[in-house]
C-alpha cells in the first residue's frame, strides 16, 4: 500500500484503539493503520517497543504520521523514532496535533494519497502553534 | 575508567535506591502529576538489574549504553527517554573521550535537555542533573556533588512546572518537589557511593 | 462536591473510557467526572440520552464542562444542553477543545477550584482559533 | 391542520423511505464520510414509527414535537440533533402560528442552520432544505416542490463540504452528493405524497 500510514500512541489502550475503530470507520482498509497504548506492564503510559512495533505494522514507503496524546507518549515516540533503521527514520513524524482528532484528520488525509508533508499539516492544523 | 566489579555495584545501587524510595517518587507524583514515577523508576531499574551480569561483563561505554536502552524500553513513563538519553549519551561520549567523565555528564545532560525540550529551571530532573554536572566539572568532592543534588531538589519547591505533566497545574506546581528531581538526587548519591 | 465536574463525550466508548481513566490518574476522586460513547445501538457515535446521563452523575452546582471529539458528538452534546432544565443549562459548556488531551487539562484545572469560564479556557487552550 | 389519520401516513411513508434507501444513504456517507447516515436515520425513523400510533394520536403541533425529540434521541450522529431540530421547530412554530406552513418551515430550516452553524452552499441537508422551503414559500405545487428537491441534491455534486465530516475531505468531497442532502429530498418526497 502506497498510502501514509497512521500510528496512534495514547498512554490509555483504550483510548489508542477507540480512536483506531474511528478512524477505520472513515477510512477502511485504504490506509495503513496501527496502533499501541499502555506502559511495558499494561498500565497507563506508553513503551518504547511497542511504538516501534506499532510503526512496523502501519509502515509505507511513504512515511508514517504518529498521533500522541500527552508528554510521555510525545517524548517516547520521539525515542522510538530514533531508534529505527536511519533509512526508515527520515519517512516517520510525531504530529503536533490531538491524538483521537488528528488521527481521524491524518488519515482522512492519508486515504487521498497525500504526502506525508501534507498529512502531517493537516493533523497540525488542529493544534495551536 | 570503571571496572566491571564497579559497574555490578552500581546497577546494584540505583536499583536499591530506585526501590527504596519507589513510594516516595510516586507520591511525590501524585501531588503534581500522575503518580507513577515510582513505579516506573522501579520497572526501569529492576529491568536493568535483571541483566546485571551481562551487562556489567560489557566495556564501561557499552554498559552505559545497555542501561540507557533497557531505561528507554521499560519505563513506560517521560522519564524513561529522559534518564534513557542520560545514560545513552554518557556510552557514547566516553567511547569517543574515554574517562573524561565531566564533559561526557555535561553532554549527557544537554542531551537530555534536548529530548525533553527543556531547560533548567522549569521544575524537572534538569534542575538538578545540571548543577551536578557543573560540581563534577568543578571537581567537587563526592560529598559536596551529594549535597549539591540535594539542595538542588529542595530548590524545585519554589519553581514553577514549565515541562511536563507538573506544568498542566500551573501556579498550583509551586510548593511541591519534581519527582523527577528527587529521582536525580538519589541516583546521584547512589552513584557517588560506588565510585 | 464544589469542583467543576467534567463530560467526556467520544464517538468510541473506548476512548471515553480510557480518557476518564487518565483524568482519574491525574485528579483522583477530585472531580466529578462521568462519560459516554456510542450511538444508542452501541455503535461508533453520540446519544443525547447517555450525554443528559453522564451530565448528571457529573453534576457540580459549580457547572459542567463536556469534551467532545468530532462533529456530532459536539452538536449531540449541544442538544443534550439545551434539553436540560434551564437553571441546569446555563452551567454546562461544550468545550471547542481535543476530547482526550482538553478533558485531562480541563480536569486538572478543575481539581484546583476553578471556575467553569476558567476551566473551559483551559481546555480551549489547546485549540486553535 | 394536518389530521391523526395523516399524521400517521405520514410518520409511515418517512419511515419506509429511509428505510428503503437506507443502503443507498449509507454508501453515499462511505464515500465522503463514515458510512452511517442509513443506519442513523434508519435506528431514528424506526423509532418514530414503532410510537406512530401515540404520536400521531396528538395534535399537528405535538405530533411534530415528539417527532423531532425522538429522532434527537435515537439518530447517534449529527443528522440527529440536526433534523430533530427541524421537526422540534416545525411544531413549535405551528403551535405559534398554526396553518402558517411555509413560515414555519423557513423558521425550522433556519434552526437547523443554527443547531449546524452551517449555511446554505456547504453541501450540506441545508442545500436541500431551503430551496425547499422557497419552493413551498413560492406556493409551487407538490411536483415542483418535490422537482427542486431533487435538483438540489444533484446540485450538492459539485460542491466542496464546508461542514459536517465531508469536509475532511476538503476538495475531495466534490464529485459526490451530500448523504443528508439526499435523504432530506427523499423526506420531502414522502410528506409531498402523503399531504
Ligand atoms: N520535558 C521534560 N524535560 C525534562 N524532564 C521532564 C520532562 N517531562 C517530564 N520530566 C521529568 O519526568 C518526571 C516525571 O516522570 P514520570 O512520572 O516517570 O513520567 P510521566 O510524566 O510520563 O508520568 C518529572 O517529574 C520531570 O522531572
Ligand atoms: N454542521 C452541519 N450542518 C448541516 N448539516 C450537517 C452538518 N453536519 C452534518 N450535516 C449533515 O448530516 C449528514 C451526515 O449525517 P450522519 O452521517 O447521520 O452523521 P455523522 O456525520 O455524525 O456520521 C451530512 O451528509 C450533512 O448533510
Ligand atoms: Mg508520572
Ligand atoms: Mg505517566
Ligand atoms: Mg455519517
Ligand atoms: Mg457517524
């Protein structure tokens, strides 16, 4: 698939598959989607790992957008970023935009076949500067 | 240059202190965030002294290193990068300076300004990883570094959260410790009684 | 209890219930707090009955502030308001903030004593204009 | 004044309509939007039929009221509060001025705008719904009025949503035809050929 995938990282599992469920009601199957939530031991936060699996799943040679809620989730898709293969880093961007709106806003965006430039906009046009 | 006794010792050490005062981080969380610093600290630590032997077998830089990707992997929390950076930049500085500790500790800490985004001053574990990391340059004893850490959490009380989940309550941050903060302190004084 | 209490509203009952559990994380029992999600088939959507429910187990004379996500969780919630007994109406608001990162602000405000007008400025904070 | 027998025709002839069309209104909300405007105005307009017999027992006014409250409670999505506000309007009105159809209708699609914060042009039910309610101002007969109806769905084609999910879509909702233009072309046909 050709398309920006999306990636959604939310401290809640709940939250992070709720807004999957959204997201695949406007989409369907047209955009590459994942999604993780919870600390290593399932509790509220975010791992590392499973972001990293997460944008694994979602990947497109086009890139792949991430939708974060809060600070730790922010900070650890940020690491788990960087601790990809170079050449795969460069295609993946943290949003600065609302995790359950921008991801339906991105991938409503991705569907159309938008860069990742553009989808990252779109995302970003949610959130103040 | 640390020997790999040292190195047992140390993840010994801040696995003990993270342990120890795991209550303490996470009530300290509670007033001003969401009370899991403790356990996430712990998760982290005890991850780490998991592999205590294999990663205390591996050079000093490559060891840092090793704590510093178990850090990032299982803390689950903002602090996690953040120490995770710590000890990532301080393996990577010393493979390229080996033993020159203080400028390692100072980039390791600019490197952890710069994941966070942050700055001194805003009421998180900044506030006191970087007057550590001017003490060590100034060659301070371990007893004064220990001190230094440690009046350095006491000052949080007074700021201000700009960073971090602290910073969602505004005014209300003043008159709390940073988790994070006391959290450096205690490694701080864990790593001065090792080394 | 005084404080402002708070709605979450999704069109995904997952994400208003892992939004309620990380405001919980923040704020304890601080704040009265009660969300709802799903059309009234249970599917992705809004019922105006479920918002005039969870309104009133998140009652504070104090007022209400309701987060929403997209579209008709905002025009849903904006009827449920005005359904309400008047004298109740006027002291609940529908935020133009993010549902999951606006509901854990707003709370957090809230769980500080604020007024309503204080708590929805601290969630639209976090919208563009 | 609109009688109970008619009341009740035409609470079934709105029904079987969306019922009717409910697959086509759902691939119609597929392409620009999240694929559920035949099950909402389906879950609404089976509601309102399963208490056809209480509501059209009640007088016009009453009748209408308890229409436009059903479908607020039962719709689920934005066409909910949307078309309950134009039944809840509609009998408000006509308990204000009874007989004075075309006035409360124009007040009812005005309140819908509202409810919306939309306006006519933003591909959109209200694209339907205000030349509709011209026609009927203009005193045009039931096949005209059903005509213009039509006609302005078709017109919704071209258009790029301003409101309402579509206009995530941005320019690439143009090319297809608003899902509640058409089924408020597909109400307006059933009360043209129950009154
Ligand atoms: N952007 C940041 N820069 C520096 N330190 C930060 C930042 N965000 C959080 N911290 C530190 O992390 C601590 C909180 O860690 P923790 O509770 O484990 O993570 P979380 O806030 O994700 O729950 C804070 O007390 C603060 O010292
Ligand atoms: N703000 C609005 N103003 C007027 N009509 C709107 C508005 N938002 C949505 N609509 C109408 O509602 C229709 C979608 O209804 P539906 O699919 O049932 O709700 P949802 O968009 O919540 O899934 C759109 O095709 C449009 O005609
Ligand atoms: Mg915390
Ligand atoms: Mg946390
Ligand atoms: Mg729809
Ligand atoms: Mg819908």
């Amino acid at each position: 698939m050709s398309n920006v995938g999306i990636v959604i990282v939310s401290h809640s599992p709940l939250v992070a598959e709720g807004a999957a469920d959204m997201v695949r009601q406007m989409v369907g199957d047209d955009v590459p989607l994942a999604w993780c939530g919870g600390n290593p031991d399932g509790g509220l936060g975010t791992s590392v790992e499973a972001i990293i699996a997460a944008i694994d799943r979602a990947w497109s040679e086009n890139g792949v957008a991430i939708l974060v809620d809060l600070g730790g989730a922010e900070t650890n898709s940020e690491m788990a970023v960087e601790m990809l293969d170079p050449a795969r880093a460069g295609k993946v961007v943290v949003c600065n935009a609302p995790v359950v709106e921008g991801a339906v806003m991105a991938a409503t965006e991705a569907s159309g076949g938008a860069s990742l430039a553009e989808v990252q906009a779109t995302a970003e046009e949610l959130s103040p500067a | 240059m640390i020997t790999s006794a040292q190195l047992k010792a140390l993840i010994e050490a801040l696995s003990a202190t993270v342990a120890a005062h795991a209550a303490e981080l996470t009530d300290l969380d509670s007033a001003i965030g969401d009370g899991d610093h403790g356990a996430n600290m712990k998760r982290g630590f005890d991850a780490v002294a998991g592999e205590a032997d294999a990663i205390s077998a591996k050079p000093e830089a490559e060891a840092l290193k090793a704590i510093g990707t178990k850090l990032v992997m299982t803390v689950g929390g903002a602090s996690g990068p953040l120490y995770g950076t710590l000890f990532l930049t301080l393996g990577k500085e010393l493979t390229v300076s080996p033993d020159d500790y203080p400028a390692a500790l100072r980039r390791a800490v600019d490197a952890v300004a710069a994941r966070g985004k942050s700055a001194y001053g805003q009421k998180t574990m900044l506030d006191v990883l970087y007057p550590v990391a001017e003490a060590v340059e100034a060659n301070k004893s371990k007893a004064e570094i220990v001190a230094v850490a440690h009046d350095a959490v006491a000052a949080t009380r007074d700021r201000k959260a700009i960073r971090g989940r602290a910073s969602f309550l505004g005014d209300r941050s003043i008159g709390h410790i940073d988790p994070g903060a006391r959290s450096s302190a205690l490694l701080v004084e864990a790593v001065a009684g090792v080394l």
